[in-house]
C-alpha cells in the first residue's frame, strides 16, 4: 500500500487505514480546530488588550471584522478549490490564516488589530471549508460517518478549551500568544497536509467570476454588519441599517441573477435542483442559528442567575457538549453501517425542540443539575444535526461541486449563527431592559442602560435589590431567547421531514466527473 493519500482512496469498511491517510487527517482536525477556537481564545484576552492598545470604541471590530471575512470568502475557497485543486487552496489558506496570526500578535494599536484580524479571516473562510472538501474527496460518503465523532470532538473541545486556553496564554504568556500558539499548531498541519496529501490536479480553463464575487461579498458583508449592528450601534428601524438592508438585497438578488449568466459561477445554482442539498441548507442555517444562540446564553444564565464563575459556566456546557460529541459517534457508525441518514435529522430536530422548549422553562430557582439535564436534550438534538447536514449535502452534488457544496453548507450555517446571535439578543435585550424596570424601576433602567448584560464585576458591585431584580431580568430574557429557537427549530424538523433517504455511495475509487449520488431534484 502507498504511503500517500489520494482521492478515493479509502479502504473499505472494516480494513485498517493506511498510515498516511490518519495522518492527513490529524491535520484536518488541527486546521478545524485552528479556525473554531481563535474567536473563543481571543474573547478572554480581549480585556487585556484593550487594557494595553486603548481603542474601546472599536473594540466590537475585533471580531466583526474576522467574521466578515471568515462569512465572505467562504463561498470563494470552496469554488477555487473545484477549479484549481483542493490541496493548493487549503494550503494558500492556512498560509494566510497564518500570516494574518503574526501580524495580529504585533499589532501596535487597536486599528492594526481589526485590519490583521480581517487577514486572518480571510484565511479561516478557507479552512473549514478544505477540511470538508478534501475529507469528501478522500472518504467516500458511506464511510464519512465514522469522523462525525472526531469533528464533533474538535468543536467540543475548541467551546470548552476556548475560554480555559485564552485566560491561561493570557496570564502567563501575554496576550500576543494568544495570536502566536497557531504558528506552531498550523505548520504542524501545513508539513503533514504537503509531504502526504496527494490529489488529482485541476487547473480550470475559465477564470474566476469577480463580478460574482463582488456582488456576493457585498451582501453577505451588508447582512453580517446588519445583525451585528442592529439593536445595539444602531435602532433596527434607523437610516443606516435600513441601508445595509436595501444594499444587501440588491447585491443578492443582483448575485442570484449573475450567477445565471457566469461561465464559472461562484455558486452554481444546479446544486439547488437537488431536494436534498436545499434541504440540508436550511437545516444547517437552523442549526447554526440554535447552537450559537444556546452557548451565548446557557454562560450568561449560569453566571449572572446560578452563580457560576466564568471559567465554571464554560465547564457547566459539558453536559450539552458531551451529549453532542456521543450521539454524533453513533450516528456516524449507524450511517456508516446502514448507509441510512433520514432518522438523524428528524430524531434531532425533534429532540432540539424539545431541548430548547425545556431551556426556556429555567427559571430563578433552577438547579445546575436540570439545567444540565436540559442541555444535554440540546446536546442530543445537535449531536444528530452537526456533521450529518454536511455529509448529506456532499453526497447530494457531483464530486466536481464538492467544494462548493461544502461551502455553501458552511455559509448557511455562518449565516444563521449571526441571524441567531442578532435576533435572539435583540429578544433577550428588549425582556431585560423591560424586566428590570418593572422589579427596579429608575435604578434598574440606569443598571442596565448601557448593556442588558453584565459582567461579574458589575453584578456584584449591585445593590441586593438590583441584583435581585436583575437575576429575574436574566431568567426572562433567556426564556424568550429559547422559546424563540425551539420555535424556529420547527422548521428544521419540517425540512428534515421532506428529506429523501439516496443510498450513500460505498468505498472504492470515484471517477473526477461520477456523481457521488444521483441527485434527487426539487
């Protein structure tokens, strides 16, 4: 057996992999890994570097700023990747990521820090991206299922480590480690992903679609700052994010028609025939929705209402985490066993309706425990979800698209997180501002006018009145935030109804041009 690694070339279930092929994938995982825990490492530190380069106002650009980036050339890896090799692109975009890592640890004022955090964006829209394009050429469908678990790994241990791993670089090393810690990790991957990754060389004839790729950055970065900005920088009803509105439908419906027209499309729109892949894009925007709303809260409601420490409330997600990581193994060796998916997104749409309707009844006098057993429902819910949508969507397009298939899933995944994020927070916002005055009247207005949440410092600084006030404040505006998504993962589960069970296509080489699966149209 070769010791390098080509496409289609995975062994049949149950023959051991060939060392290379573990390798190349020990690699993915530290580059997923590379892209989900920056945002989370650098949330602890930002204190301090606010502390040390001044620049408060700007300080929501830090990471406004990379997840602009990240949400807008998503779309554009995952296309280059089709038409000139995966292996080039995913490389190139570690190199940036990397590139944009050093600049950031050597910022010199908050204005450097936004414009290398933008860099380092950049190269992270490439990197979850490669990880699932290269994992869909190298595996074939029936056997992705087994590394569902080992990427739900990595996410659980990038929300978890996060935080521990930012608070400790931070305190020991300073905050530009913060930075510096992915030079090593991502030359690790870059060494291992050159020297054993081999895959069939591509080199497209046509050019890339710019104009495409215009139009497509303008209303992906207008719709991001429109749910960043709204209800905090801006009222939701202001000139400027009325704008950003108009702007972003405009350069949508104007990318929709283009792309109609494009040699090369940056999104082909013939992915959207198949019932499947439209499908897994709505459960994946769902899904992104949910999950980012319930780690931003789930903290927020143990700290401010059950009293835990910052770095317990991350510990405190293990109960939802671990659920996740479980499930999300034994879906993968079922799937891979069977080639049956359908279950998965129907058993977990239900079970995060049901988890996230459970949330929303905590209240002032619950326990750790049935919050606990209460995430763990969620856990159970997404650990279905996570990894099947991708997997399902893959083996919905031709091996040819499999680049932009991945990185469309992972678009609307990006893109309902920030929808999720924005109106859950407006929600949970408008109940606490509400809340507090009712129970606190002026003071509980004045406590809460500048943000609905705060910090540790500042609840304890609170009089007990306030403090009291502002607990039920908390517990409310989380209801709402949770009732909100168990509502909205109604939806996933009407989608989830409608998906078509296509066999998976088994082990064995896969022609460049073979469709991975007939794809079964709208």
């Amino acid at each position: 057996m070769t010791d390098t690694v080509a496409a289609g070339a995975a062994p049949s279930d149950g023959v051991k992999q060939p060392r290379s092929v573990r390798v190349v994938l020990l690699a993915l995982m530290i580059a997923m890994m590379l892209a989900m825990l920056d945002n989370m490492i650098i949330g602890t530190a930002m204190p301090t570097i606010v502390g040390e380069l001044g620049g408060l106002e700007h300080l929501s650009w830090v990471v406004t700023a990379y997840t602009l980036a990240t949400a807008a050339s998503t779309p554009v890896w995952g296309k280059v990747g089709d038409m000139y090799g995966r292996k080039g692109s995913f490389i190139t975009s570690i190199v940036i990521f990397l590139i944009g890592s050093a600049l950031s640890g050597m910022a010199q004022d908050m204005g450097q820090l936004i414009a290398f955090r933008a860099v380092q964006g950049l190269g992270a829209g490439g990197l979850m991206v490669g990880v699932m394009a290269i994992i869909g050429d190298l595996i074939p469908p029936r056997e992705r299922g087994k590394y569902q678990g080992m990427m739900a790994a990595v996410m659980a241990l990038a929300m978890i480590g996060g935080p521990l791993v930012g608070g400790t670089i931070t305190d020991n090393w300073g905050w530009r480690w913060a930075f510096y810690i992915n030079l090593p990790l991502g030359v690790i991957a870059l060494a291992a992903i050159g020297v054993v990754l081999h895959l069939p060389r591509k080199r497209s004839q046509a050019g890339i679609d710019y104009l495409g790729v215009a139009l497509l950055t303008v209303g992906i970065t207008a719709i991001v700052l429109v749910t960043t900005w709204g209800g905090t920088e801006y009222a939701w009803t202001s000139t400027r994010i009325m704008e950003l509105t108009a702007l972003g439908v405009a350069s949508l419906v104007g990318f929709v028609f283009w792309q109609t027209r494009a040699a090369e499309p940056v999104v082909p729109l013939h992915i959207f025939r198949s019932r499947n892949f439209t499908l897994m894009s709505v459960i994946g925007f769902i899904v992104g929705f949910v999950m980012f709303g319930a780690t931003l809260f789930l903290p927020l409601y143990q700290q401010s209402v059950q009293g835990a420490s910052a770095t317990n409330s991350g510990l405190l997600l293990l109960p939802m985490l671990g659920a996740m990581l479980v499930t999300s193994m034994v879906a993968g060796r079922v799937t891979t066993n069977t080639g049956r998916y359908k279950i998965f997104p129907v058993a977990g749409s239900v079970l995060l309706i049901v988890g996230l309707y459970l949330l929303s009844t905590m209240d002032t006098g619950t326990s750790r425990l049935t919050s606990g057993v209460f995430m763990a429902v969620v856990g159970l819910g997404m650990g279905c979800l996570m990894q099947i949508t991708m997997l399902v969507a893959q083996n919905s397009v031709e091996l040819r698209d499999m680049g932009v298939a991945s990185s469309t899933t992972t678009l609307f995944r990006t893109l309902g997180s920030s929808f999720g994020v924005a109106v859950m927070g407006a929600l949970f916002n408008h109940r606490v501002q509400d809340v507090m005055v009712e129970r606190a009247g002026a003071l509980g207005s004045k406590v809460t006018e500048q943000s609905a949440q705060l910090d540790a410092a500042s609840l304890a600084k609170l009089p007990e009145a306030a403090r009291e006030a502002y607990q039920h404040a908390v517990s409310s505006g989380t209801h709402g935030a949770f009732l909100l998504g168990s509502v909205v993962a109604v939806l996933s589960l009407a989608a989830a109804v409608f998906v078509k069970e296509v066999p998976l296509k088994g082990a064995g080489p896969q022609r460049e041009e073979a469709p991975v699966a007939a794809p079964e149209t709208v």
